[in-house]
C-alpha cells in the first residue's frame, strides 16, 4: 500500500550540497507561484509547514499596516504591507531568500497601493483589489457595489452592478455578479490611469472636486471672499453676516439652507440652524429675538466655523 502511493507522488527535489532543497530550481521552474505558495510547498517537501501570525495590525490610519510572522522549521522573518494579504507574502518572501542556495533568484511582490492598469495585462490585474487598495491609500470610503440589474435567459444571464467611490460611479456588466462587479471597477481604474502614481495631489484634487466644497479646497482656495474672511473680525458693527455667507457660498460652490426651529430657547429668543452643503455638511445653530435675528446668528456662527477651517493648516 505504501509502495503504490510513493509511486504517485511527485519526483523528489533536487538537494543542494547542504543537504537542503533547492528553491533556487523550484522557484525558476514554478515562475508563476507566489511567495506564500513557493514556501507552503518548501514547507510541505520538508515536513516543516509553515505557520503565520499577525504581530501588529494598525487600521485606525488612512492607510492600514500590518506584520506578519512566519515560522518554518528554525527560520522566522516578518513582514509589513497594507493588507494581511500583502504582509504575509513579503514575510514569506524574506524566509525564501534565506532559505534559497541561489541568492540572485528573487520575487518582485507587487505593490497594489498604486495600481497602473495600462502597464499590466487585464488578466493579471484584480481590478477590485487594486480599487479598494486605491481607495485606502487615498483616505477615501471604500468602493460600494450594488446589483442593479439582473436579466436575459437562464443559459445567457447578465448582470448590471453600480460602483460608487466617493461622489464617483460607475456601472459594469457582466454574465455573473463577480464579472459585472470587476467590470465597474476596471471602469474606474481606466478614469485614473491617466494620472502617474507619483501625482497623488491630482487625483486627490479630481475626487475633491467632485465633492464639491471641501475643508482641503477652502484652506488652498485662491477666492478673494474666503481669504477676506481670514483677515475679518467677524464683530464689527452692522455687518450683514447673511450676505457675506451668501457671497462665499456661491464662491465656494456650496448652498445655505435656513431652518427655522418651532420652539423657542430656555430663554424666550427665537432658533435657527443654518445648514452648509460643503462636504461634510455643516450645520450652525444661532437664536435672536426674531427669525431675522435667529438667521444672522446662525450666518455669524457659520462664518466663525469656516474662517477657523479655513486658517488651518
């Protein structure tokens, strides 16, 4: 019984010198094996399989870290990268160049922060990924896919899936969900290819400015009534605040909406919040002994709000 099965399996790995099995040839034969395949079949041959733990994991940050430790027989290295995914190869990475007799053979692990679509074949390219890894990096919500649409015959199905990424969507069809869903996020990886990966400002600045009104384009924003906001007082006599916040508003690309509150203060004066269409929205309580007054109140405390946005930096 045991001679018939050492008759099935594969023919055994060349050893080098010391006695080890040489990675050098299974990796050249093998080119198309990730570090974490290459080291699991090492580990498999050697009967020491390799055995992975998360040391660090920061995901409180715009872009999450994590370290990766892996022990194979008396070996262990770590490794850092942006997903659980991407520490792990380069822990397994780190073990292979030292375990490997020939030191000048070495694994490229693709950095998925800054996907370049038009440098890489689409069948090599997970386009969902290298989306959601984008959206990390930038400090941006995560891409959101919902199906939209399904049809056509039983033996010839489609399916329609919307992607949205920030203020940013785009549609994908497909004949399964996963297809229509890395179909949309090709699409929004094609918008972006045309800006280098070096150029963060740009695309950030693109995705902004399909935001509209942002605290980053406030504080850089060239608008003679925003930077005379910045040298105002804001408690100079007889100034009409809900004329100011109008003339920056349309400046500025956002919209003042007035709400006026039924109930009355503790105090009897009447209640107002003024509501800010910047992203994010801003809203601004204000009371008076009218509506009027209530409105400029709510105006005057917006303009405070904005010009202490604004003077940061």
């Amino acid at each position: 019984m045991s001679h018939s099965r050492h008759r099935t399996e594969a023919p055994p790995l060349e050893r080098e010198d010391s006695g080890t099995f040489s990675l050098g040839k299974m990796i050249t034969a093998k080119p198309g094996k990730t570090p974490i395949q290459v080291l699991h079949e090492y580990g498999m041959k050697t009967k020491n399989i390799p055995v992975y733990e998360c040391e660090r994991s920061d995901v409180q940050i715009h872009v999450p870290t994590f370290t990766f430790r892996v022990t194979v027989g008396d070996i262990t290295c770590t490794g850092e990268g942006t997903s659980k995914k991407l520490a792990k190869h380069r822990a397994a990475e780190a073990a292979i160049n030292i375990l490997k007799a020939n030191a000048s053979i070495c694994f490229a692990v693709p950095d998925p922060l800054m996907p370049d679509p038009s440098k890489q074949p689409k069948n090599q390219l997970n386009p969902i990924g290298s989306l959601q890894e984008l959206a990390i990096h930038h400090g941006w919500r995560l891409p959101e896919y919902t199906l939209s649409q399904e049809g056509g015959p039983a033996h010839k199905r489609e399916y329609t899936t919307i992607c949205r990424l920030e203020s940013f969507m785009e549609t994908g069809k497909g004949a399964s969900k996963k297809q229509a869903k890395r179909n949309a996020a090709e699409k929004f990886l094609a918008k972006f290819s045309n800006i280098s990966p070096e150029n963060h400002i740009s695309l950030t600045n693109m995705v902004e400015h399909s935001l509209g009104c942002t605290w980053h384009s406030l504080r850089n924003s060239p608008g003679e009534k925003i930077n005379l906001l910045k040298r105002s007082l804001l408690s100079l006599p007889n100034t009409d605040y809900i004329q100011l916040l109008s003339e920056i508003a349309k400046e500025q690309g956002f919209t003042i909406t007035y709400l006026d509150i039924e109930e009355l203060s503790a105090n009897g004066q009447y209640q107002c919040l003024a509501e800010l269409s910047t992203s994010p929205i801003t809203v601004c309580h204000g009371s008076g002994i009218s509506c009027s007054n209530a409105q400029s109140d709510a105006a005057h405390n917006a303009l405070q709000y904005l010009k202490i946005i604004a003077e940061r930096k």
